[in-house]
C-alpha cells in the first residue's frame, strides 16, 4: 500500500473531491499553510503593503494499493497542475499496515 500526501492550492478542492473517489476509497483533506519555492506573495491591507510568507494551502492524504498509486499521482497532477511557481508537490510513502477499527479488516481490505 501506499499513502499519498498532496499540498497544493485551495482552489483545486472541489475538482479533487468528485475525481479522487473515482480511484480511491477516501481521503482526508486538512487546511494547511506554508512556503516553499513560492515564498509568500505579497498583498494590500488597507492600503498598505503586507508580505504574508505563509499561503493557505490544502493537505490531501489518501491511501491506496499500490497498483493505484501510480495512477492516483497522475490524477492529482492533471487536477492541480497550472504551470505557476505554487503548484504543490505530492509525496508518495510506503504503508505497512492498515487495520479497519469497526471489523477489525486489515490490508487492502480495511481500504
């Protein structure tokens, strides 16, 4: 199994949601902020100048067997991919064990 975890910008969510469930069973979304090659941009708040270094961004995790990880990766890029520095970046991790809580299920079928 492996588990993806995607940060990329908030506008890309709403596409992902409806996508995402056509190759995995679920995912977990968190509101994050951060910096990375973007560092930050600038913007006006009321009527002054302000740097803000650390951008909203949203946190997609989603685990899946590993014949899918290949193609789950490949969909999160088509989705958020616009060509500008603050894309977002993907990391793809191994996953020993998933166990089910409710049935007790483990391996690709607590997925």
């Amino acid at each position: 199994m492996k588990k993806i975890e995607c940060v990329v910008r908030p506008t890309v969510l709403e596409e992902l949601e409806t996508k995402i469930n056509d190759v995995a069973t679920g995912m977990t979304v968190t509101y994050v902020k951060g910096c990375g090659t973007q560092k930050g941009e600038t913007q006006l708040y009321r009527g002054a100048t302000v740097q803000v270094n650390l951008l909203a961004k949203i946190k997609i995790e989603v685990v899946v067997p590993d014949d899918k990880a290949e193609e789950v990766v490949e969909l999160l890029q088509q989705i958020c991919r616009t060509g500008e520095i603050g894309d977002g970046k993907i990391f793809v991790l191994p996953v020993e064990e998933t166990v089910r809580i409710r049935t007790g299920e483990r391996g690709d079928q607590a997925l």
